[in-house]
C-alpha cells in the first residue's frame, strides 16, 4: 500500500529509530506515511528530516491512550499543530504518568522475585534508541525474556504483563472526551484505533463509536494490519453507519512482528479514505 497512517518508532515502543521507519516506508512504497508513536512527539523531528530526503510525504501523526467504560482506548491524531498548548500540556501529563506506570510495574514484578525490571527495561528501551519516554509493557517484556524468567514475550504478556496480569498497571489516562478535544485544539483528524482490539461485546463496541462521535472523532480505523477481514467487514458497516471516514495502517512495531509497514489488508472502495484530506499537503481538520 502507498498509505500508511499507523506505525511507531522507538520514541514509544517500537524496535526502529523514526528515521529508520520512514526508509523502511519508503523501501517498501510507502509515500504517505504518518508516524503514530504513543503519547509523544518526540520522533517527528527526525522522521520529517528523512522524509524530506527521500521524498515522502509525512503527515504529523500520534496515538493518545484514554479512559472509556473503564477501558484504556488508543485515538490517533493526524496533521495537527505540534505547538498546540492543549496538546503539548496533555503529552507532559502522560510523560508523567507513564513514568509512574512504568515505576509501579518494575516494583510488582522486583515484588515477584525479578530484580532490576525497571532499570533492565530501560536498558532494552536504550538499546534500541535512547528516548526520554517510560519503558513499555514489550521492553519489560524482552527484559523477563533475557533474565530467564519466561522463555519469550508472549510468555510474558500470558504471565506477568498481559491485561489483567501483575504488570498490567491501569493509568490515570484522560477521558476519551478529553483525548479527542485536545486534539480538537489541535486542529487534528481523528480516527478511533483498532476498534476491534477492544475485549467488547458488538453493543459495547458501537457504544464506543457512537461516543467516539459524538466527542467530536471524524474516522475510524477500519483496517488495522492483517486482520481478519470479518472483523474489516463488520466495521466498514459502523463506518458507513455513522457516516465516518475510513483510516488504514499497519500498526508496525518490530520487523518480523505480526504486521509490516504498508502491508494491510484492502480498504472498502465505498468508504471515504482519512488520508484524502491530506494526501496533496498537511492539511489540519481546522482548515
């Protein structure tokens, strides 16, 4: 695919500098191309510089996390401005927060018998690229891996880090109303990510939507990877229900991981694409 609207680097969790992503895009035919890292801005700057080089054309890009019917859900934000107050007070917030998460999971798991979790986290974290953002759930993933604790990272997340388990430490994240206003502020597209990922019933997941809505959302992401193309389906008909555009991405990580960057599976043709409001210049949703 020539549009990839989900991916992230290792400003946030994912194994590759932001440069590396946007060449690795561009190798593979990627030409529109938004960096979606987690809570932060930290990797634009880079990607902006190496697309300018190769010629692809970026598109300002972020994951917020948020609260919903006591769930954490993922928004992104596209072709906003980086200066945004609203904005960049919401990204120091979760800076904060994310730091303390990560604080609170390296002490559950040192409590459990695994010493040195927070600071072996880090040290995957740096590894990969030096970044002044929290270790996630996959860099204390690949530490228990490397000090003998689980035989690999999905041991892990089945074990100590996965929902509901030791490491899955519930953040104090803004409310979706207030995720999707800020980036509002900010002048933003904004799609609801991977619908499907959310554990809802049908009911549950439409409610998601429709409040999605009605905050103030203006897409929905209808492929998400490869996923299966039921779950595409199903949410092409909640697209068209309430009248949302249609956003795509590979959500890469990790090569090797379960997707690749442009790789995705097929878009309805009947759906409106997000990323038409921007493909011929950063456009933001305020204009």
């Amino acid at each position: 695919m020539e549009v990839d609207l989900h991916c992230h680097s290792t400003a946030s969790d994912g194994a590759l500098a932001p440069a590396v992503v946007v060449t690795r895009a561009h190798e593979r035919g990627v030409r529109l191309l938004a960096l979606t890292d987690h809570d932060t801005l930290e990797g634009l700057d880079e990607a902006w510089a190496m697309a300018a080089a190769l010629g692809v054309q970026l598109v300002n890009g972020i994951e917020l996390s948020c609260t919903w019917g006591g769930a954490t859900i993922h928004v992104l934000g596209y072709a906003f401005a980086c200066d945004a107050p609203a904005l960049r007070q919401a990204i120091a917030e979760l800076h904060d927060g994310r730091w303390l998460r990560a604080e609170e999971i390296g002490r559950r798991l040192e409590a459990k018998g695994m010493p040195g979790a927070l600071a072996g986290a880090r040290a995957v974290q740096q590894e990969l690229g030096d970044s002044g953002n929290a270790p996630a759930r996959p860099h204390f993933a690949d530490f228990l891996v490397r000090a003998g604790h689980v035989k690999d990272r999905a041991e892990a997340f089945r074990k100590w880090l996965g929902s509901g388990k030791l490491g899955d430490v519930k953040q104090h994240w803004p409310t979706l109303e207030q995720a999707v206003d800020t980036l509002r502020q900010a002048g933003a597209w904004i799609s609801l990510a991977h619908p499907w990922h959310y554990d809802f019933t049908r009911s549950k997941r439409r409610k998601l939507i429709a409040d999605f809505v009605q905050a103030g959302g203006h897409a929905l992401e209808v492929v998400n990877g490869m996923q299966p193309a039921e779950q595409v389906g199903c949410l092409a008909i909640l697209a068209r229900e309430f009248g949302l555009l249609a956003s795509a991405g590979s959500d890469f990580h990790a090569p090797g991981d379960w997707s690749e960057l442009g790789m995705y599976r097929p878009v309805p043709e009947d759906l409106s694409p997000l990323w038409a409001r921007f493909q011929h210049g950063q456009q933001s949703a305020a204009n």
